[in-house]
C-alpha cells in the first residue's frame, strides 16, 4: 500500500526538523510527503528544505495565507494546497501536524491496519505530551477519537465524504462522517506520538466561541453541545470556557451558519452521539 502525508506548517522552527527525522526514520516511507509552509515568518521553509534535498519523496509548497492561527480553517487550507500538488496514485492519505515525534514502525503498524480490515477507513495511534520531564497521554478526547495531529485515511473514505472540511469541527466531522458512511475509526494504543506543542496553544479568546460553532454546524443541537461543552472544559481543567462554548453556539446559530453535514447526516449524528452518552451513563 501506498500513502502519501501532507504536513501543513506555521512557525514550526523549533520542532519541524524532529517532526521531519521520525519520518524519514519510518521503517515504511511515504511514496510522496509534502510540507506546506504556511507563511511562516521564522525559519520552517528552510529547515524543511533542507529535508528535501535530501530525500527525493519530500517537497515543499509555500501558501501566502492570513497570520492569525485559528484552528481548523488555516491548517485544512494548507493541507488543500497541499494536496492539489499530488496525484491520486495512493491507497492512504495522511494529515500530519509538524510538531510530532513518531514511533519508528508507525506507519508500518497503521498500514497493516488497512491492509487486514477492508472496513478500515480510518487509523491512528494516541498523542503523549511532555509533564515533569514524562510523556503523559494527552487526554482531550475519548480513546475512540484518533486526534487531529496525524489522520491518516484510506482513499475511499476521503474521496466518499468530498475529502476534509475547512472549519473547525474538520477532525470530529471526518469521524463522524466515516461511521454515517459504514467505515471503520481504528486507534492503537499502544503508537505512542510524542505530541511536541500541546493543542490549543496558539488558540486565542476567537478560537475558543469557534469551538461552540463546530458543534452547532455538526448538527449536535443544545443539549448535546451542552453535554460536549461541560464535558471539554472539564478535560482541559478549565471550567470558564463552557460559557465560551455555549456563547459560540448560540452565535453560530444566529448567524445561521453554514452546516458542516447534511440533515440525514446530522440526524445520524445526534443519534449516534446520545447512543454514545448513554452507553456512558448506563
């Protein structure tokens, strides 16, 4: 099987050249690996670069882009221009952040994933990040969730839901997506990724209402953005940013923001979200 990963990449200096090396040390290479500098102002193109002139199956694509780092818009934009300088000669197709340390047989582990169940549309392993000089799992999301960070998708999945969204909500709408279309969301555990910069770094005060509008045009409806809000803020140890989420949703819905998901698929969701909650409470 063939993949080809797309790396979108803004201010990446401090960890690109890391991100790059664990790539190239896979004991499976990518046929094709793009980094798409996203109008970085430090040194990531040409750290990147350098990377390129060393191994034939690396390019570099530089995307003139707005500064503000709002999650889910900018990073998919990147990764769209990305992928419109590649072919579609590829079985997998990876999203990778340019912040990640990976486990040398990583994309070895995540093809035979593919390659032993046809159902398969989705894999990845779980996000470490560094606490008190140890690698901690970087527990945001539920362990049936593969993170943003590295996606990788067979191509007949990615084709079927017209490829990735370009909103916040992208790496939960793919998900969800996959599930509607009868595929298969597969995390191993036991791929360990070192996560170098936490999510949400760069996020400020705007990212943070955009959170409470991806659940609105996911189609959740209140009570379970209001189930997803509490539960989130929770996670990240701050309860504050409920209200943020909530203020975002009702936002989103007055605006009438454009839907992330069709009504038959919203309705799919809603479904299968209160399936998910009850099963947790019951």
């Amino acid at each position: 099987m063939r993949y080809y990963t797309i790396i979108p990449a803004y201010n990446e200096e401090a960890f690109m050249a890391a991100t790059l090396q664990s790539l190239a040390a896979q004991t499976v290479l990518p046929a094709k690996a793009v980094v798409v500098n996203d109008n970085s102002t430090d040194r990531t193109a040409e750290i990147a670069q350098e990377f390129t002139d060393k191994y034939s199956w690396l390019s570099l694509v530089n995307k003139a882009s707005d500064a503000i780092h709002l999650p889910g818009s900018k990073v998919i934009q990147a990764f769209n221009t990305g992928y419109e300088t590649i072919d579609e000669e590829y079985d997998i197709i990876v999203k990778l952040d340019a912040d990640l340390i990976l486990p040398p047989d990583y994309f070895e582990s995540i093809l035979e994933v593919f390659k032993n169940n046809p159902k398969a549309g989705m894999a990845g392993g779980f996000a470490y990040i560094e606490k008190n000089g140890e690698w901690i799992l970087e527990s945001l999301t539920d362990k049936d969730h593969i993170r943003g960070a590295f996606k990788a998708y067979r191509k007949e999945l990615f084709l079927q839901m017209n490829r990735l969204r370009t909103a916040m909500g992208w790496d939960t709408a793919d998900e969800l997506l996959a599930k509607f279309y009868g595929w298969e969301v597969i995390t191993l555990e036991r791929l360990k990724v070192k996560h170098l910069k936490p999510t949400g770094a760069n996020y400020d005060k705007t990212a943070r209402y955009k959170q409470g509008a991806a659940f609105y045009t996911l189609g959740y409806g209140f009570v379970i953005t209001a189930i997803a809000s509490l539960k989130l803020a929770m996670k990240k140890g701050k309860p504050g940013l409920f209200i943020d989420y909530i203020n975002g949703y009702f936002k989103a819905k007055k605006e009438n923001k454009p839907m992330l998901v069709t009504k038959e698929q919203a309705k799919f969701i809603r479904q299968y979200r209160w399936k998910k909650i009850k099963q947790k409470l019951f």
